[in-house]
C-alpha cells in the first residue's frame, strides 16, 4: 500500500512575486518558471510545462535567473540552475559545435 503521509507546500509569497490576472492572482513567469523546476520530478510533465514557457518567452529565462540570485536557495536549487544552464539567455539549449 501506498504511503498515507501527505506532503504540502505552501510557501507565503511576496507580493513582488504576485500578479493579477482577470481577477485572480498568480505566481509572476519568473516565480512559475522557478517553481516548475525547483519541486521533484514526481510530476514528469512539470519540466515540459517549464521548457513552454521558455519557448512561449526565449526571455524569460534571463529574467528567471535575475530572479533565482536574488531569492533564497532551497530544495531543487541544483534542479532550477541546471534548467536555466541548459537552456541559456535566449531560452534555447545551447547549440553543440562539436
């Protein structure tokens, strides 16, 4: 049988990291990127989710790092600097010259 324990997160968010969208607050790109690719690989599909919003925006990815240094690390702080590597200041992966 599957574990019972229940895992929450539930960070309290600055209002920097806050927009209004039609009413309803949400998380900024940069702070949804980060968030998509800091938590465990539990939900696969996560990383993908992450990689639309860079090919949605090829500068968010700039603007996501400029975000990363100035907050505090945490969990998936190697998950999230590996993700913004890969995917470089244009938001694309590097081309491979070799």
């Amino acid at each position: 049988p599957g574990s019972r324990r229940v895992l929450v997160h539930d960070p309290v968010l600055d209002p920097i990291d806050v927009q209004m969208l039609g009413g309803v607050a949400v998380t900024v790109p940069e702070r949804t990127l980060i968030d998509l690719v800091r938590w465990p690989a539990t939900v696969p599909e996560r990383r993908e989710w992450a990689r639309l919003l860079v090919q949605a925006d090829p500068a968010l990815v700039a603007r996501a790092a400029s975000w990363f240094s100035r907050s505090s690390r945490g969990p998936g702080s190697g998950r999230v600097t590996r993700f913004l590597a890969e995917h470089g200041p244009t938001g694309n992966p590097p081309l491979r010259t070799t």
